[in-house]
C-alpha cells in the first residue's frame, strides 16, 4: 500500500497553523469581546492573556510533537498517554459533529460574504456551499503538494488581509467619544465580565492543535512541528492583538462594543463606501482559507484511525500517485455536505468549544504522562517553559472553559458531553464485532 509522502518544511507547518486558527473569529468576536470588557484596559487584557495561554498550548503541543512524532497528533497522543478508546472518541466526535459541522458552517458563512464577488450565489447559498466543499475537497486529492500549496497561498492572502485593515486602521480617523458610554465592572462583575470576555477570545485562537495530524508529511517532524506550532501562534498573537489595537484606535471601546461589524467599520472610514465590499471580500478569503486548511489536515486523522484498524480499513487508502488519503477526504466532504443540506450546522457549533476544551485539559495531563514514562539521560528537544505551573494553569483554564459552558449553556454542553461520551460504546462494539483493538504505543 502507497504511503503519505513527507513533503512539507517548517515554513509549510507555520502556515497550517495558523491557517488552523484565523477564520472569521477576529472580524466578528472584538466588539463581542469590548461589549463584555468594556475599558480599553481589560479589552487588551484578555486578548493578551488569551494568546498568552494560546502560546502555552503551543509548547505543550511542541514538546508532544517532539516526543511522539509520526503518531497523527493528538489522536496518538490520547492513544499512547491514556487508552484508544479516547483517540477514538475524538475522531467519532470530529467526524460526526465538530470538525465536519465547522467545516459546513464555514462554507456557508463564505456563501453568504461571496455574494457580491459569485456569480448566483445570492440565489443559494447551499448549492454555493456545497459546492466550495466539493471544489476544495477535490484539489487535496490530488496530492499534499496541492492542498499545501493552496492552503499557502490562501493563508498568505489572508496574512495581507488582516495587514491591510490594521494600516487602514492607523489612517483611519479615529473616535473622540461615544454617545453611549459603558461602565468599567466592578468586584465580583468584574469577575463575570472577564470570563465572558475570554470565551470568544479562546474561540479565536483555537485551532492550532489540528496541524499535527500532519506529521506524517513533514519532514523531520520532532522539529519541523514544534517550530510551526509556536511560530504559527505567535504570529497569531501577533495579528490579533494589532487589530484589536486598531480597532480601539478608530473606534473606541464604547465605539468597538457598539459596532457589530468592526473591521467593516474600520474600512468605511479608511476608504469610503468601497470598505464595506472589501470587508466582505477579506471574510470571504478568510473563510475558504479556513476550508482549506480543513480539507488539508482534518481527514488525516480518520486515516489514522483506519490505519490502526479502529475505522473501515478502506478509510487508510492512498493513492499511489499522488499519495493522498483520497477515501478519508472524501468521507468528510460527504458528511460536511450531508450537514450543509441538513441545516443542523449553527447547531452543531454550540457543541463545539466544551468538548475541545475538555480534549485541551487532556493533552496537559498527557504531557505529565510522557515526562514520567520520558528515559533518564534520553536525548533533550523542546520543552514547555515553566513546567509544570504552566501547564498546569493551560490545564486548569481550559478545565474552567468547559465549566463555563456549562454554566452559561447547560444544554448545549450536556449535548455534547452525550455525543462525546456516545463513542465509546461504538469503540467497544466495533472491538468486540472481530476488530483488533490497536495497542497504545509507550515510548
């Protein structure tokens, strides 16, 4: 059987990373964010913090990849730190809700801002949709060096995107005051307002855990992957807080929580009318770019749960030309369109950040598991900074993420608690029906 070909540098993970991350969540989630923080103080405060504890989930993912290299990210890393039942959860629950839902949603989301630009698109947005998932499904067929390429180019485009607002920003003439003033919280509001704040800003930067599945084609991975993922969410950081900064400037942060579009905003000012068509265009270019990344790395993990004979073998196949896992790209585009047609995909979403927080809590502990297994005087690569208070605080926040969604949204999380937890059943009966059950690897 051909196997995927390593292909793919450290430039190339960068770009995978942070393709993994921007979406549309940075266009949309600062007035979000500015409506629940209120002051230009704790506005930057969350988004700082929020990409500080970003970065740490960068390093734990780092040092992982350079413990457990070629195991298909994190799915190996819930298999060989805890049991196989866990890594496939994971894949039951990203094929069936979260990765394909996030998926379908983006594709209607880049229906609906690709309007103006597609020819008919007004007319449906399905058929759009559909079609965008088809179309980017097709070229990552064709071999990694095409779904790299596309998604690098994209993700470039998007790079000078974002460039291009925050410049219009420092030129844009900025606000003096706002009619409607908001109050800085106080004491236990204070409290409250910052956790509201922090849960679309962790929304914005999740995301940078789905490149490992790429490490099967990278080359030199126990290297190549720890410098993209900290690479990729440091530029991300990066990004994010110079728009959140522009976006203050322009508008205030009694402007920014008052103005739901904000960058469109940003560029009606920067360039007259002509802004609110370019805004819908970056968005547009932000979410394709989305898709591709999604198309590029997501189906990897079904391939390695097939691989492992814990999903229909023919699921692992590849093509023998352009070595790709063509079965496992086209199952997801299937189910994302399935879910398009469906109309469930807003849905799904509310199910999405509990269940990922809880996986992030996962991969922490995951890290204290290889270090005690790790063998004295075995050769030192990249390493957490500040473990293990770090990781333990990465830990413990992503742990008060998903109490959180609780609190704030009992049904959604409890739903996909239930779709999570329902995969291990399906794990047992898929063992028990003849299925060899994979071994966890130790290193």
């Amino acid at each position: 059987m051909s196997r995927l070909a390593r292909k793919l540098g450290a430039f190339d993970a960068t770009l995978i990373v942070m393709g993994g991350i921007i979406g549309t969540g940075i266009f949309m989630n600062p007035s979000v964010v500015a409506a629940r923080a209120h002051t230009t103080a704790l506005i930057l405060a969350v988004w700082i913090f929020g990409g500080f504890i970003a970065l740490i989930g960068a390093y734990i993912f780092a040092e992982l990849a350079w413990r457990r290299p070629s195991v298909a990210g994190s799915y190996g890393y819930l298999r060989d730190a805890y049991h196989p039942v866990l890594a496939f959860m994971s894949g039951w629950t990203s094929l069936f809700v979260t990765n394909s839902g996030s998926f379908a949603a983006t594709a209607v989301t880049f229906a609906i801002y690709a309007s103006p630009f597609v020819p008919y698109a007004h007319n449906s947005t399905t058929l759009v949709a559909v079609a965008v998932i088809a179309v980017i499904s097709g070229v990552n067929c064709f071999g990694v060096g095409k779904g790299v390429g596309l998604q690098n180019v994209l993700m470039l485009l998007k790079i000078a995107a974002i460039g291009g607002l925050i410049a219009a920003g420092f030129f844009a003439p900025h606000e003096i005051a706002h009619a409607q003033r908001l109050v800085a919280p106080q004491g236990l509001a204070l409290i409250g307002a910052l956790g509201a704040a922090l849960l679309p800003v962790f929304y914005s930067y999740d995301g940078w855990q789905t490149a490992p599945f790429m490490d099967e084609e990278l080359k030199e991975p126990e290297r190549t992957l720890p410098l993209g993922l900290i690479w990729g969410v440091a530029g991300v950081v990066v990004l994010y807080v110079a728009v959140t900064l522009v976006s203050i400037r322009v508008l205030g942060p009694d402007g920014l929580a008052w103005t739901p579009a904000a960058a469109t905003e940003i560029l009606r000012r920067a360039v007259g009318p002509a802004g609110a068509a370019l805004m819908a265009g970056c968005i547009a270019l932000s979410t394709i770019g989305f898709l591709s990344n999604t198309a590029l790395t997501i189906p990897r993990l079904y391939f390695a749960m097939a691989k492992d004979r814990l999903f229909f073998r023919q699921i692992a196949y590849v093509h023998p030309k352009t070595h790709a896992p063509i079965v496992a790209i086209l199952l997801q585009a299937g189910i994302s369109i399935i879910i398009v047609l469906s109309g469930k995909y807003d849905q799904i979403l509310n199910y999405v950040t509990s269940m990922d927080f809880l996986y992030m809590a996962l991969f922490a502990g995951a890290l204290f598991i290889f270090r005690r297994r790790a063998v004295a005087g075995a050769k030192q690569g990249i390493r957490v900074p500040l473990h293990p208070w770090s990781t333990l605080v990465f830990g413990a926040v992503s742990l008060a993420v998903v109490i959180n969604s609780y609190v704030a949204f009992p049904r959604d999380t409890l739903i996909g608690l239930a779709i999570l937890l329902s995969g291990a059943p399906v794990y047992f009966l898929w063992v028990r029906r003849g299925q060899p059950a994979v071994a966890a690897t130790r290193p």
